[in-house]
C-alpha cells in the first residue's frame, strides 16, 4: 500500500527582501525617504536642527540617465 511516486515536496518562491538601500531611488521617492529618515531619527531620541530640516526639504534630486 502507498507504493508508487513519492509526492515531491512544494516550495514557494518566495521574494527577496530588499532594504531602503536596495530599492530604486526615484524622484518621487526622494522626499519620502527624508520622511521615513527624520522619523526615524526622532524614534532614537536624535532632533534635527531646524537648518538641516529646511536643508532637506529643499533638496531636489538629480538623476542620471542612460
């Protein structure tokens, strides 16, 4: 009983994780990442000066084309 083809075993493909690093840095996604930084920074008790903050929201990204 139960002779015949073993069942093989399924495997899910399962995605890469990719960091913040690791992700394309588009135009759009500049300011974004300024958010999530000064979010984080602020989770860890580190305040911006009020300079910088103006700083980083004057920042305009300049991408290279190919």
């Amino acid at each position: 009983m139960g002779e015949g083809k073993p069942k093989r075993a399924r495997y899910r493909r399962r995605r890469k994780k990719t960091t913040l690093a690791g992700r394309l840095l588009t135009a759009s996604r500049v300011p974004v990442v300024f958010l999530q930084l000064r979010r984080k920074l602020n989770d860890v008790g580190i305040g911006l000066s009020p300079d910088l903050e103006d700083l980083l929201e004057k920042v305009q990204p300049v991408l290279a084309g190919g």
